[in-house]
C-alpha cells in the first residue's frame, strides 16, 4: 500500500461519494484523487459540499460511496488513520481552559508521530508562554499555537478547513508562509479549503472546485495557464471573439470586454486583443456563475 | 501484517519521527489527566472547600457552646454532678468517672461524629460528579473543541471511558481524601478544645476513637460506588453526548415524565408493581446514584444492629453492610444498564455531526 503512495498514488481516492442531509445533497457522486506531496486546494462557494468532502476524508460522518484515505477507510479504521492525518477543522476550535504547556503535553503523549522540541521552537518568539490559557488568547494566537502543535506531528497528510478565517492579513500571510518553510516536503500532503482564494493561490500546486457536491474542475496549477486565457477585447473585435465561445466575458469601462477562454487557440486569441492567464478568482467566479441565482 | 511491514520498509527509507506509539496505559495517564486539568476546581478543589467550611462550623460551634457554657457557669446556673465547677468545664473528670459500658459508647458516638462531621466533601461529590457528566460530552460538542480532541489519534472509546473512570474513580477517590483530611483535622480540632478543658484528647478522642478504621470504611466505599453510580453516569452521559441543548433539562425530564406518566395511567399494576418501583429503581437509579450513600435503600441493614437508639455503629458491621450492596441484583442489573448507555455514549461521539 505504501509502495503504490510513494510512487505517486494518490493519498485520497474518492469515488461516487454521497451524503444527503435534510433538504440537499452535499455530496453528489463526487469523486476526486488527491496526489502525494501536492498541496491541493478546495475551492467552492458557500453549502457546496467542501466542509462535508472533509469530514468524509476525516471519518466524522457517515456518508455513502467508496472512500480511501491512505489506503484506508475512515468510516471503519478512523483509529488508525489517525496516527497519519491530521487537521484544523475551523479556527479556535482549541478547549478554553487548555494551558499552552497543557496542550503541548497532551499531544506529546497521545501521539506517536509529535515532536515536542520542535513545537517549542515554533513557539519561541511568540507571545504563547507556558501558563496562557487559551481563553485569554487572541484568536490570531490561539491558531498560532494550533498551527505549532499541527506542524510538529509528523503526518502524511494534513486537512485545513478555512484555517484562518476571521483572522488579520499579518496572521494570515504568517500562516501560510510557515506551512510553507516550515512544513511542506515532497512526502506530505496539504489539503485545504478556503475562501480567500487570491491569498492560497499562490501556495497551491492543485486546485479543485466544487459546486452543489461535484467537481467541477481539477487540474494542477501550472496547467490552468495552458488552459486558461484571458483576453482584453477591444468593441470592435467583441463578435469575432465571441465567435470562439468563451466561458465567461465581463464588460469594462471605455468599452473594453474582459473575455475567457477554456482551451481555445493561443494564436487567435492574441488577434483579438491582449492576452494574459487568469487568476484563480476569476476562473473560480466564471465556473460558479448562477450559483446563488 | 502488510501494514506493518510497509510501515517499517517506510520508516526506514526517510527520518520519521521514531513511531514508537504511546504505550495504551500512558494515553489512558493523559486523558486522565486531561479531565483532572479540566475539572480541577471541581474534583480537587470543591471537596477541600467543603472539608474547610465543615471545620470552620465546627470551631464555630464550639466557640458558641464555650460561650454558652462559661456563661451559664458564671451565672451559676449549670452544675456538673451536684458540684459548681470553677475555671471552666472539666473534662479530665467526665473519663475518669466512666465505666466500660459509657466507654464504648463514647467510641462509638467519637467514630460516629467523626465520620459525619467530616462528610461534606461527599455531599459535594454527588453534585460534583452529577454536572460533570452532564457536561461531559457536550461541552466539547458546544465549544467545537471536540473537532481538536477528534484531530488527534485517541479513540472515541478510550474518551469516553476516560471521562467515565473520572467519574466513578477518580474524583470519588479525591473527595474521600479530603474526607479523611478532614475527620484528622477535626480531630485536632477537638483535641485542642478537650485540651484547653482539662481533658486528655488521647484518652478521650483517639483512644476510644478509631480514625483509621474510618479512613478504611471510607477508602472501602469507593468501589461500592463506582458500581452504585454507573446507572447514573450512563445516562447523564448519555443525555450529554445525545442532547442538542439543553441537558440538565432532558436528563431530568425524560425520567421524571415517564415516572409522572406511570403513576398516573398505573401502568406497573400491569406487571404487578407498583409504581413506586419504578421511582425507586429506574428513576432514582438514573438520577440519584452519583450521592454517595443512596444505596442504603438495598444494603442490609441488619448486621448494623441498631435496635435500640444507644446501639454504637462499628466499622466492621459499617463494611458488611456496604458491601451487601454489591450482592444485590438492583446494584448489577443498574451497572449493566449504565454500561450499555456508556456504549450508546461511545457511539453518539463516534458518528454525531454537528453540521
């Protein structure tokens, strides 16, 4: 099993996923891979089925279809594959009357896989001393520490789910940047959702949208430059271009119409205007227009 | 076996953290002291205060009856065996003036106070262990901490026993020890008193007296109630793990209802019981067990032999009779239901989605 995920099997293989709760479908015969030592991005509006794909992956619910994490199913071997996953599912989620030095010594010995010396220099320099109780904590601080204990398990695969909502930019920046140096190699795997888009994109190496429980797209980043074009379209070349068929166009000022195209060719495209690939954003609004409609 | 052996083949290919797993009794260490880090205002702290304040109220009234005395005294009012006493009360003479028969009954009336006296910190443990459970699964689910407890590999079964061995033990174990702490500085206490009255506290407080006898009873009724109190602590985990708000309410009016119900309509008459019985073995048993002492309704009572109102309690008699506890069927089928609700508990935590 290890074998097959060190030549570059996929960590998480889902497939025909379903879960129904009262009134919709949050998982709707989703299927999807996430690759070994990728970080992958799960991209998708409000109620689209992100935090629900997550717990799946985490065993905390139960759902219909075939699910494997690490070669494992969470719904019966959860116990084991815990001692390999980890997550932050949601910010501040860390037990008010916990000590930093109680929290540090309690994941010290419950799991197999944390390194207490490495946690404590995670937090040197901060304002995390041993005696704080995490309810007279900020919560930029409280996911500070979350993140020292997350990084220094040794897991193979590492769940965020919106990890820094609601915190400041400098927080935020912070965040990522430490998963970035501190964390991430080529054995590990980050799977994370959030809303701030333009701040993650740049960390992904894969990205992943869902709408209504399905994928809609999956592609490596450095794909989506090959399949994606932007192009700034004159008013005058306005029906030639649409003639192409983009998936999105947004008008401009002045006259100008802000065009996308999936898969079209680069050289007639760069007929029709200025050409330039688009950010995840964009392509995240035009994939999920009429969503809220 | 193919688990382990990739696992190996991987953890030799690049530097892991050694994955010596935590031994199972050193996870069970932590979770324990987890809920003891938790509840330490509660499990450690409330039962000294309560020892205290009963200290404080004994001093108190000792002061009082030192008052009352000396002022009866002075007034010539009060007489000790026809004779005025002069500087105070004289205890030497009470024990030199008493045969064999007021001896006895002086150790028993000493053991007796000394065990009542000092037992507040178990009063306080029943209410104690009460909210702890209530709390127990649903705090967590309240404050979504239970995403981070859930984060970390440490079953959902090991949780909840964790929380139960808190409940029937642990805390049990912490309030009997202030209830020992305190009958010994009650004690003091009144040997200070009987000292400033003339009076020989050994001869007349821990002579007749058996502290440790009573540390004995008191340290032997842990394991009567952690079998008493399991029916209660299933089902106000039960209510905790299952509730969405709410559950003092539920936990108290789903068995007060169905006893309301069953008196009214007299469903017990259908199987021959009244529904007295009910009150006492369901709803009692679901709610009261975690109050040390609520099972003198089953023990047998007759090796106590208080038949007449000067019979003296002994800590030999005090023991069989908790102890008789543990042969009735009311204390194993009551375990057996709370086992099965702690079970359902386990299961609520596993799969409940908070949404």
């Amino acid at each position: 099993m290890n074998t097959e995920i060190r030549n570059g099997s996929p960590v998480v293989v889902a497939r025909g996923l379903r879960k129904a709760y009262k009134n919709k479908l949050a998982l709707d015969d989703t299927r999807f891979e996430v690759p070994l030592g990728r970080i992958v991005g799960l991209i998708g509006p409000n109620g689209a089925g992100k935090t629900t794909a997550l717990k799946a992956i985490l065993g905390l619910v139960p759902f219909e279809g075939d699910l494997k994490v690490l070669g494992k199913d969470p719904r019966t071997q959860r116990d084991e594959l815990m001692n390999d996953i980890c997550f932050i599912a949601d910010v501040a989620v860390l037990p008010r009357w916990m000590k930093v030095k109680e929290a540090i010594a309690f994941v010290a010995g419950v799991h197999p896989r944390f390194d207490e010396a490495k946690c404590r220099r995670f937090l040197e320099g901060t304002q995390l001393k041993p005696d704080l109780r995490v309810r007279e904590m900020s919560k930029g601080m409280i996911v500070q520490l979350h993140l020292a204990l997350v990084m220094a398990i040794d897991a193979r695969l590492l769940v965020l789910d919106e990890p820094t909502l609601g915190l400041d930019i400098l927080y935020r920046k912070q965040f990522y940047q430490r998963l970035l140096e501190d964390y991430f190699d080529e054995e590990k795997t980050i799977l994370v959702t959030t809303h701030q888009v333009e701040e993650i994109e740049h960390i992904l190496t894969d990205v992943m949208f869902i709408r209504d429980g399905k994928i809609m797209l999956d592609a490596p980043m450095d794909t989506l430059g090959e399949r994606y074009t932007e192009v700034l379209v004159n008013a005058d070349r306005v029906e030639a271009a649409r003639a192409l068929k983009p998936v999105d166009e947004r008008a401009l000022p002045f006259g100008k119409t802000v065009m996308l195209f999936d898969g079209a060719d680069a050289a007639r495209l760069g007929e029709l205007g200025e050409t330039r690939t688009p950010g995840l954003a964009d392509l995240f609004v035009a994939t999920m227009k009429g969503t809220y409609a | 076996m193919n688990t382990s052996v990739d696992a190996m083949a991987m953890d030799a290919e690049r530097p892991r953290t050694p994955r010596v797993a935590p031994h199972a009794t050193h996870k069970l260490k932590l979770l324990l002291r987890r809920e003891f880090w938790e509840h330490k205002g509660g499990f450690f702290w409330a039962p000294i205060w309560a020892g205290g304040i009963s200290l404080l109220l004994t001093l108190m009234a000792l002061v009082v009856g030192e008052v009352a005395a000396r002022r009866a005294l002075a007034s010539g009012k009060m007489q000790v065996d026809g004779q005025v006493m002069v500087n105070g009360l004289d205890l030497g003479m009470i024990t030199s003036r008493m045969d064999a028969e007021d001896m006895r009954r002086l150790a028993g009336g000493i053991d007796l106070s000394m065990l009542t006296s000092s037992m507040w910190p178990m009063i306080v443990l029943g209410f104690v262990v009460f909210f702890y459970c209530l709390g127990s699964l649903y705090d967590e689910r309240k404050d979504r901490s239970v995403l981070f407890w859930k984060s970390l590999p440490v079953s959902d079964r090991d949780t909840v026993l964790s929380k139960v061995a808190s409940a029937v033990l642990v805390a049990p174990a912490l309030a009997v020890a202030a209830w020992i702490a305190t009958m010994f500085a009650f004690l003091v206490l009144v040997s200070g008193f009987v000292l400033a009255h003339g009076g020989n506290p050994l001869t007349l407080l821990w002579g007749p007296g058996s502290p440790l006898a009573n540390a004995g009873v008191m340290i032997a009724s842990i394991p009567v109630y952690a079998v008493w109190a399991l029916p209660t602590v299933g089902w106000l985990m039960l209510c905790s793990s299952w509730a969405r708000s709410k559950p003092f309410l539920w936990a108290i009016m789903i068995p007060v209802m169905a006893g309301i119900f069953i008196s009214w309509f007299d469903v017990m008459n259908a199987v021959d019981l009244d529904s007295g019985w009910f009150w006492r073995n369901v709803v009692a048993r679901a709610l009261g067990g975690v109050f040390p002492g609520t099972w003198i309704d089953v023990a047998n009572t007759d090796v106590l032999q208080l038949k007449r109102p000067g019979d003296m309690i002994h800590q030999g008699a005090l023991l069989k009779t908790m102890y008789s506890v543990l042969a009735t069927p009311q204390a194993w089928i009551g375990a057996a239901a709370g086992v099965a609700m702690i079970a359902a508990s386990i299961r609520m935590r596993r799969w409940r989605d908070e949404g």
